[in-house]
C-alpha cells in the first residue's frame, strides 16, 4: 500500500511508490543502484520542512532519520561531524554539552544536516558571520546516482564543495558532513520601533553599523528594528522561552484561529488589529526596558511537537541591501492594494533579513552583495489554502520584477523564468553540473526538471 506524505504545513501531499528508511551508507549505495526496485526520481527526504516540491518523488523517497549518529565533536580544530539526518536541535544538545555551539544557529530546528549542507538557508542572527548555514560546512560525503562513495571539503576539492553546498540532493544523498563550531556565546537582542512612512536608508545603516547584525519585523503601517549583538551576561533570558513559544505555536494558532472562525468579519478585522497592537506595545517595551540575552542556541525552535492547527508559512525574496526602505514602502502599498482587490492580507508580520555578502555556495543569494530580504508569513485558514497560493504566485511576480532573488526550497510556486532572472550564468553552470553527474536523470523530480535550464 502506498503511504502519503505531507511536508511541515501540509501544502504538499505525494505518495511515492517507495518509501526507505536505511540505516546504513551500504543501504544508500544499494537502493540508488537497483532502479528497478526503488524507481525514479530519487530524492532524499529529512524533516520535511521545504515549502516547495523540491523533494518531492512520484518514484522513491528516502528518508534520512534512521542516520543521526554523531561521528566527532572536535574542540581543538573546531568541528562537528555527524550523519546527515540528525536533526540541528539535536546536534545544537550535543554541543552544548561542551560549551560549544554552531556558528549560525536558525530558527527551524527540525533542519537536518544534509539539507543543511547541500540546500538554501536563511539567516542573519549571529553577528558579523555569513547568514546561511551551508557556509560553514567544511567537508560533504555522499552517494553519487550511480552508487559511488563521493567527498569534498576545503581543502579538497573547494570548487565541487562550492557546487556540493547548492546541489539540493541532485548530485546524490548526502549522508555525512562536517561544520565550523565555536564555543558558547550570549546574543543581545534589542528594539527599536518605526512607523514605515518615516523609515530611512539612513536609520537602517544606523542600526547595521551599530550592531553585528539585524532583522526586521513589519506590523501593520510600523516596523520593528531588531538588533543583534555579542553579549557578556545573561538578563531577562526567561524572554528566549516566550519568544520559542510565541513563533512555535501562539502566533500562528491565533492567527490560523481568528480567520477560520471570524475570516471576513469586521470582529475578525477588529481583533486582528487589537491583537497586532498588543504585539507592537510588547516590543516598544522591550525596547525602553533595553531588550534582553540567551545563549545563541536557544534561538533555535522545536516545531517538531507543534499542531497542525499552530503551523505558519512563510516566502522569501532577497533584494540588494540599499534598496530596502524603498521595496518595503512599495510591498506595503502592493499588499494593501492587493487585499483591497482580493480580500486577502497575511496575518503575522512580514519579516525582512539582512545577509551578508557570500559566495561560499554557486546559488547563494547574497553572490553579488549584502541582501535585506522580504518574507510574507502567514497561518493559513481552513479555508485559505487557494487565496494564500494566490497572494504567493502574485507576489513572486512582483518580487520578480523588482530583482528579486528567490530560494529552491522556501519560495513557493516559484517558476523557471523566476530563477533565471535571479541566478543567471549561475543556474546555467548548475544545470550543466546535474546533467553531466546524473545522465540518466535519477535524482531529478518534476520540480527540478521544470526549472533547470
């Protein structure tokens, strides 16, 4: 009997004709050398997270949590290695353990370390390093579609690493990979609150050169400047298990609440507002109260246990870090304008990333310069799943137009004329790369198929 699959929030369902769990990297070599039994496409499948189809399989899913094991913490040369589908959260434990942490350490938790490795990854949170997880991978091992044993690292092989880290499961399955650690430390964060009317290139320069890093939160007509810095102590950290459960499941669960039960009513509209007000007067005190610390880790969240009914979605859109007053005052105007014609607005914050220049990874999206991105996140109703995917295909359009660059695994209905136009020649040498490691197009699902070129 086939067994259905759904991704995090349940926007993407496939029942594939096999489904394997190994154990082992001699189980890996087998499966993606007997085609007959485990058909193509084969893709490897880890907490399930993406909001795209990019792992997705009509033919054979492989499923990374039977390979967690730790192969070595090393604190002299400050390294982690571990198998491929143990999950960030649990590595982040391990570490801990030591006084030792990642040197980014995202918000989805449930990422496991081959996605991590070989996928796109947003971030902006840990001071003055590179904001995408990929970037402090320093060796890769993987089955090849043919079954071959594959490595690279950075001191062998750096250019098929730099390939390896956009490969998105294309070159074969990652199955252990190695990443820069560091030891334990404090982030401060702190606030500052803006209406968007007033917001100037100036203000957010401000706020990047007097910090190691910022993100940005727009609630209705204001937006909320949320600044990172190293820190020496710790000081209202009870605040870190507030903030885990306000994005794990309270905002989402409230929001997903109100438009299943009110959508469309003037109480519904009401307390939406009510409900963005008080969010809004919790951040202007925190700022006045001069914010608060956690340990970078704790940044990290756990959506393994959250309902479905508390599950948000989200998009994102990089865009060159000096245009971004100028596209979030035009998103605000298009997104009005978009409910006015529509009747459908997001109902959490947009959230915009600052990244730093990287060219550590072939598709990384910050290839040519520092990005402030814009990331509509919303927790879908019941009965809202087709006028969400419609604000989706209209706003990657938009974001499109304006140069916006798009990623592979959380931009949804992203198409090809979408990455083209973002990665240009980049897209061009990957596609080529595919073709020539995998002729016989055995990792390739129908999402990869449409847009590589």
């Amino acid at each position: 009997m086939s067994e259905t699959i759904t991704n995090y929030d349940g926007s993407i369902v496939m029942t594939p004709q096999a489904v394997v769990r190994p154990t082992s990297v001699e189980e890996l070599q087998a499966i993606l050398r007997q085609a007959d039994r485990y058909p193509s496409p084969v893709r490897a499948m880890g907490s399930n997270h993406s909001l795209t189809p990019c792992a997705v399989s009509s033919g054979t899913i492989v499923s990374m949590a039977g390979l967690t094991k730790i192969v070595q913490i090393d604190p002299v040369n400050m390294t982690f290695t571990a198998q491929a589908g143990l999950q960030l959260v649990d590595a982040a434990a391990a570490l801990r353990q030591q006084n030792l942490q990642f040197k980014l350490n995202i918000e989805i938790g449930n990422l496991t370390l081959g996605s991590a490795a070989c996928c796109q990854t947003k971030d902006s949170l840990d001071g003055v390093e590179l904001g995408q997880v990929n970037s402090y991978v320093t060796a890769i091992k993987w089955v090849s579609p043919s079954g071959t044993l594959e490595e690279a690292s950075e001191d062998h092989n750096p250019d098929l690493l730099r390939l390896m880290r956009a490969s998105y499961g294309l070159a074969g399955i990652v199955y252990e990979v190695t990443f820069r650690i560091q030891p334990l430390e404090i982030i401060t964060f702190s606030y500052a609150v803006h209406r968007v009317a007033d917001l100037t290139a100036d203000i957010i320069e401000t706020a990047i050169a007097s910090s190691q890093s910022i993100v940005l939160w727009t609630i209705g007509d204001e937006v909320v400047i949320q600044s990172r810095t190293r820190g020496t102590e710790l000081k209202h950290e009870w605040l870190a298990d507030a903030r885990r459960f306000g994005w794990s499941f309270l905002a989402a669960f409230a929001g997903r609440g109100l438009r299943d039960h009110l959508g469309g009513s003037k109480l519904g509209t009401v307390t939406e507002q009510l409900g963005s007000g008080l969010e809004l007067g919790f951040y202007r005190l925190l700022s006045a109260g001069g914010g608060f610390t956690l340990h970078a880790p704790d940044k990290t969240i756990n959506y393994s246990k959250t309902p479905r009914s508390a599950r948000y979605a989200f998009t994102f859109w990089a865009f060159p870090r000096a245009d971004y007053t100028k596209n979030l005052k035009d998103y605000v105007a298009w997104a009005e304008a978009y409910h006015t014609q529509h009747g459908f607005r997001c109902n959490m914050p947009l959230g915009s990333y600052f990244v730093r220049k990287d060219t550590s990874s072939l598709l990384s999206y910050t290839h040519d310069g520092d990005v402030i991105s814009l990331d509509p996140i919303h927790a879908p109703g019941e009965k809202e799943q087709d006028a969400w995917a419609a604000f989706l295909r209209a706003f990657n359009d938009w974001a499109s137009r304006r140069g916006g660059i798009p990623l592979l695994n959380q931009s949804p209905f992203v198409k090809r004329e979408h990455v083209v136009a973002a990665y240009g020649d980049r897209w061009k040498t990957l596609s080529d790369w595919v073709r020539s490691v995998d002729p016989d197009r055995r990792m390739v699902n129908e999402f990869f198929a449409d847009l590589l070129v």
